[in-house]
C-alpha cells in the first residue's frame, strides 16, 4: 500500500486531482515550508476495499530551510476522515506533537523503564513528570536560557 500511494502521490501527472493545501513558519530560526495534498477518489488504489471506511490518502511535505541547509519530508497517511487537506495537515500536526511529549517523557524522564506495576502509581507519576516537564520548559523559556530540558535538569543535578 505504501508503495502504491507514494507512486500515485508522486505522479505529477495527477497534479490536479488533489486538494492542496500549504503553511510557511518562521521558527527558532528556520523556515518550514508544508505542503498536504489530498485525495478522495481511490479507485487507483487496489487494497482500498482491505481498509474499511477508508475516505481519503494524502501526504504532507515539509521543507526546511535552516542556516546548515535545507532538508524534506513527505509522509504518507490514510484517513477515514473526508476533511479538508488544511484540517488533515493540523491533525497530522497534533499528532505528532503528543509523539514529540511522549518521546520527551521517555528520553528526560525514562518512563518506559518505570518499574511500578500499579496502573494508578503510573498515572501519578506520569502527571508528575508533566508537570515537571512544564515547569522546566517554562523556567527555560522565561530565563531565555539556550539548554534543552535534559541538559537543564542534569545541571540542576550537578549543582
């Protein structure tokens, strides 16, 4: 499948049958260009009828310019959802912002090596580790200091 849908994506041919969509940001001195193109029509798609409720494919770019060079991405996603390609992109955004807060917690934190078998003593202290989380990132924002989490809490350490 993934196979099929980047061919048929990456296709200029087929140009003008997606529905497009695209942002520009300037952040923490980069710019990132991301493009969604989305499509409806999936009768080009011969395992479409193994995934059921499927309404929609489509793939977001994302370009980024930096001091070092520029870099791209594309992913590729499949949806049940026949939203627009602007909605798809900020869901396809959202979802890799809790991936970022999930990975931040296991590398900072190491919450996957969390030994405690009681569900309620995970929730605790995974509430916990948010907040400690965010009361680092607010400390480093608002001090205008240029560490990352880690690197902060390991000094805190040190000291």
């Amino acid at each position: 499948m993934y196979d099929d849908v980047k061919l048929y994506l990456s296709d200029s041919f087929n140009n003008d049958v997606f529905e497009t969509c695209r942002t520009i940001e300037k952040n923490a001195g980069r710019i990132e260009e991301r493009i969604c193109r989305k499509i409806t029509d999936l009768s080009w798609l011969d395992c479409r009828k193994d995934w059921a409720g499927l309404c929609s494919v489509f793939e977001v770019r994302r370009i980024t310019e930096t001091r070092k060079g520029q870099s791209e991405e594309t992913r590729y996603y499949i949806s049940s959802l026949d939203e627009s390609a602007e909605r798809l992109m900020n869901i396809s955004r959202e979802h890799w912002k809790i991936e970022s807060l999930h990975w931040m917690l296991d590398v900072v934190f190491s919450e996957d090596d969390c030994k405690i078998l009681s569900e309620n003593g995970h929730k605790t202290l995974n509430s916990f580790r948010k907040l400690a989380l965010l009361i680092h990132k607010r400390f480093i924002a608002e001090h205008r200091k240029k560490s990352t989490v880690k690197a902060h809490l390991l000094d805190l350490f040190r000291n």
